[in-house]
C-alpha cells in the first residue's frame, strides 16, 4: 500500500515540475512550482523524516510561493496576456 | 477491520489525488489551478494524518498540523496578486 502511494506522490511530483515548466501563464507555472513542495513534504513523511517533511511544508511551499508572486508582481516589462 | 478501513482510505485518498492533479492539467483559467492547489493541499493535510495513524507515528500530525497553519498563505498570495494588489 505504501509502495502504491509512494508511486502516485511521485508521478504527481513529475506532472508538476512538467507544468511548471511547459505552462505559458507564470501565475500558473508559480502554482506547479508550489505543488512541487507539496508532494515532496508528503513523500519525506512516507520516509518517515518528519523534521525534513516540516521545514519543506514551511519554506518549500509556503514562503517561496509569496516570494516569486513578489517577483512577478516587481516586473512588468512583459505582461501575461 | 480498521487495517481494512485504513487501506481503503489510502485508496479514496489516492483518487483524490489523481483528480486534482487532472483539475490541475486541465483546468483553462488560473483561478481553476488555484482551486486544485487548496484541494491538493487539504489532500495532501489528510493523508499525513492518515501515514500517522497508518504507521502509528503520532510526531507526523505535527507535519500536518504545520501544513495547515500555512497553508492558506499562498492560496492568499495568488489571489491578491489576481487583483493586482500583492
């Protein structure tokens, strides 16, 4: 069952980085980027590191989301349509 | 029986995964990819309680306790920025 899910968590992190590279909207690419971390918290937890999973679920996720929104919202020689 | 409930959570959950990651892919504007974020999130939040109880670990509820105390940062940061107000 573990290895199951463990299977899917990872498939789902490689459609994600896969988005997060192939999607034209950078509102959208910056999401995929997130879910990236979300998926990965979930996989460090199955490996039973719950310290690593903590720290990925508060920077990897949370803050680096905000971080490139900044970003974005800073630059405005190129609009998204 | 509650190894056969657990197990069958596992599985609900994981079709849950496979459909916001299809909401993900294949949803037109930005607000449907923001939805499917919150709906991977609060996944993502019952399956780390699920691995808890699973595998009996209960330090793992404070991944999930963590997760859901920031996970409505970003939802936020997208919708202000949405509004072009961040």
């Amino acid at each position: 069952m573990m290895t199951l899910l463990t299977l899917v968590l990872c498939i789902g992190i490689l459609i994600s980085a896969l988005l997060a590279t192939y999607l034209e909207r950078r509102v959208a690419a910056v999401i995929s980027a997130g879910l990236v971390g979300l998926f990965a918290s979930v996989t460090y937890v199955i490996l039973s590191a719950p310290d690593v999973a903590m720290t990925e679920a508060a920077i990897g996720s949370g803050i680096t989301t905000v971080i490139f929104l900044f970003a974005l919202s800073k630059t405005k020689e190129q609009p998204d349509e | 029986m509650a190894e056969t409930i657990l197990n069958l959570a596992v599985i609900i959950i994981m079709i849950a995964i496979g459909l916001g990651i299809y909401r993900l892919v294949k949803g037109p504007t930005v607000v449907d990819r923001v939805i499917a974020l919150d709906l991977l999130t609060l996944i993502a939040i019952a399956l780390i309680v699920m691995i808890a109880l699973v595998t009996s670990r209960f330090i793992y509820v404070d991944v999930a306790l963590v997760y859901g105390l920031l996970s409505f940062l970003s939802v936020l940061a997208v919708a202000r920025y949405l509004e072009k107000g961040l």
